[in-house]
C-alpha cells in the first residue's frame, strides 16, 4: 500500500496542472453553469496552470505580462483615488474587484496557455463541442420564446443564495438561457447561455466560430462552426455582428493566394466605380452605417451614449488616476452606471490615464506580436496563426463598446488560445 501511494502521489500534480485539466473545464461546462459554478472554476484552473509552469518563449510572456500590468495599473489608481477622496479604504478594496482582477486573469489565461500550449488540436475539439452545445440549448429556448416565456432562467444558484444582494454573484452566478432585456423602455430577446450578459456570448461566439474552423473532423468542425454562429447571431450584439462579419472577411483574405487578393481588389474597385457611375453615394451611405446600426435598437444606443458621455466628464475631473472605480447609474431605475460598457470610456473613468496607458500598450504589443507572428510562421501552423490574429483584433474592436475585463474568465479559451498559439511550435512539443 506504501509503495503504492508513493508513486502515485508525485504524478498528481502533473495529471492535474496539465492541459487535459483545461479540456476537462471547457467539456465540463454543462456540469458547473446549472449550479452557477463556471466563473469560479475558470478562476481556479487558469490560476493551477499558470503557477504550475511558465511559458518558454519572451514574445508570450511579454503580452501575458502586459495584461496583467493593466490590473495592477487599475488597482493602483484606486488606492490614489480613494486616498485623494478620503475612501481609503474603499479604494483598497477595489483589489478584489473584477475591474482589477478581471484583466490580470486575462493576463494568466495567455500565460498559462503558453505554458500548456492550449491551442493544441485537443483543446480546439473541446472549444469546437462547446459550440456544439449551443445548438440543443438554443433550440430549446427557442421552444420557450414560442410558448411566450419573457426568460428561461433559474431564479437560484449558489451564488445568489448565498450573496443575493452582490452584483458579480448576480452577473457570474446566474443561469439562463435566454433573458428579455429591457433599455429605457426597449424589449430586447436575447439568448444569454454560458455568459455573464449578451455581449459577452457574441465575443464568445466569435471565438468558438474561429477556433471550430481548426478542428481536423468536419462533423465536430460543423457543429462547432454552427454553434458558434447561433450564438453571435441570437446574442443580438451588434458589436459582435460586425466583428463576425470582418473576422470571415479577413480569414477569406488571409487564406487566400496573391492572384485572389489581388482579383478581389479589382472587383471591389469595379463594383465602386459602377455604384459612383450610378450615381450611388456610396461613401455617404458609408459614414452613415453608424447611424443606422444605432437606429436597430435605439434605446441600448441612447443608454451608451449617456454613460460615455458621463464618464468622459468624470475623467477631465482627474484625468491622471481617474475615479477609482465604477460610478453610480445614469438612469434612475436601471443599472447603467458610469464606467461601464466600454474598456476605453470605462478604463479612463476608473484609472484615468494611469490605466487607459496600460491597455493601450498592452493591446498594440498584442497586435504586434501577433502579427509578427502571423507572417514569420509559413509552416502548418499557419492557419492556427491566422485566428490567433483576428482573434487579437476581435478584442482590440470590442475595446469601445464593451469592458473586456468583465469577460477574461467567461472567454478564457480566447485568451489562453492566443497564448498557445503565440509560443512556438519546438517549444510545445518539449512539453508534451
């Protein structure tokens, strides 16, 4: 019996701190969402494997390192603002919050998937079942919104029951399939799923869609592929729309050969001249498309509006460590607080420039590098390359209308998928 636990307790660690670890997560989804359990077990997996093991390549650590740099930026700026508004102690407590500790997940999710190479062909398949998973629980609410159900959700989970009044048990804790939003007075069905709110479900269905398109089976690439459309498509997220939009543009057009990319520069240029010789205002309908995705749900623009607008006011009153943290609602009846629904408005309310300056460097060496190695890599991993890049660019285009560091844990596989594909190939392969 000795001998026995003896070996088999040094080869725990390893079983658990391991990529298998992740896949269990991402395939264990169904099992931890009912009881409102996913967030924390993200939480806990990211962490186990990012203290495990560090990643081998600069360019990996460097850009996990960068965001990480932006929570810590975030929750300095909360301790100067609330020694300067005499709420020290409010402002020490910000570094429990998920304005802080939300980017420096972020931040261990691209390190750990560095360190375990979590964009590995196993890792893709789970992504691409996670997809698939959409598709039953989709339909089934499908079924609900035709009986007339305003939502399907469960009314308790154990993060409600045991924080009722807390915000994040609320956001993170809850479980739902579908929910009926509204905003200043605009009815809104909206599939919600595994995701804290809608946005946040077309981010991650983009993501779902773009890594699916790597997994090897075509049954499994399918279902994911479906999946995750559905989801960016009922998420109802007009950010996540065009992003779904320019993610396919830009994969037709980094998959594509020179003689294509230059065929489809000939034919966009046509197409212009025709519409210019029809006497079409083409660039006028263009500068106008933002008007008219505003009008689609106008209530949600007016809501953004009020609070950009807001916190653009708080940040020229400290425009060095900004406010501290998120500020109260600007309607009386709805929880739209200043601060929220835009990384950039919302880094500049509660971090100022402090914090806003962090994200900015960290997400432009996520591009650069990303980029660097999108055109160094000829080999097989190129295509794995290709989504690695949009995908950076997917966050960069969320960044205005959405605050990412509310998502990091609900899109880890986004995250560690562009760790995993930022450390080279010889790397990974000394560790598996």
């Amino acid at each position: 019996m000795t001998a026995h636990r003896l070996t088999f307790l040094p080869a725990l660690p390893r079983l658990v701190a391991d990529r298998s670890l992740y896949v269990l997560m991402l395939l264990s989804t169904i099992a931890f969402w009912p009881v409102g359990l996913l967030t924390p077990v993200q939480a806990v997996v990211i962490c186990v494997l990012a203290f495990a093991r560090a990643p081998s390549g600069s360019m990996a650590r460097i850009v996990a390192i960068s965001w990480m740099c932006i929570g810590l930026s975030q929750l300095a700026a909360s301790i100067v603002a609330g020694v300067w508004r005499e709420q020290a102690g409010t402002g020490l407590g910000q570094i429990m919050s998920f304005g802080v500790i939300g980017w420096v997940m972020g931040g261990l999710a691209i390190w750990a998937g560095a360190a375990h190479g979590l964009s590995h062909r196993v890792v893709i398949r789970a992504v691409a079942i996670l997809g698939a998973l959409v598709i039953p629980l989709a339909m089934l609410g499908a079924c609900g919104v035709a009986l007339g159900m305003r939502t399907m959700e469960l009314s308790h989970t154990l993060p409600t029951m045991l924080a009722p009044n807390n915000i994040s048990a609320r956001l993170y804790g809850s479980v739902a399939i579908y929910l009926t939003e509204e905003t200043l007075g605009e009815l809104t069905t909206r599939l919600i799923l595994f995701f804290p709110y809608t946005t946040a479900l077309g981010l991650g269905g983009i993501g779902i869609t773009l890594i699916s398109l790597l997994e090897k089976d075509w049954r499994i690439r399918l279902a994911g592929i479906t999946g995750g459309l559905i989801a960016v498509v009922f998420s109802w997220s007009r950010l996540a729309l065009g992003a779904m939009v320019l993610c396919a543009i830009g994969w037709i057009w980094l998959k594509a050969s020179l003689k294509l990319r230059l065929l489809f520069v000939f034919l966009a240029l046509a197409a212009l001249f025709v519409m210019s010789v029809a006497g079409e205002d083409w660039l006028g309908s263009l500068l106008s498309a933002q008007d008219r995705v505003d009008g689609v749900r106008a209530g949600s623009s007016l809501a953004r509006q009020l609070i950009y607008q807001k916190s653009w006011e708080g940040f020229l009153q400290s425009p060095i460590f900004g406010y501290g943290w998120i500020g109260p609602s600007v309607h009386p009846k709805e929880m739209l607080p200043i601060g929220s629904h835009s990384t950039v408005y919302g880094l500049l309310y509660t971090g100022g420039g402090m914090a806003f300056g962090a994200f900015t460097i960290a997400i432009a060496i996520t591009i650069i590098v990303a980029s660097i190695r999108l055109m160094t890599e000829k080999g097989e991993r190129r295509d794995e390359m290709i989504v690695m890049f949009l995908l950076s660019l997917t966050l960069l285009f969320f960044c205005k209308y959405e605050s990412l560091f509310s998502i990091t844990l609900p899109c880890s596989y986004i995250f560690a998928f562009i760790g995993g594909a930022l450390e080279p190939a010889n790397h990974i392969e000394n560790r598996t």
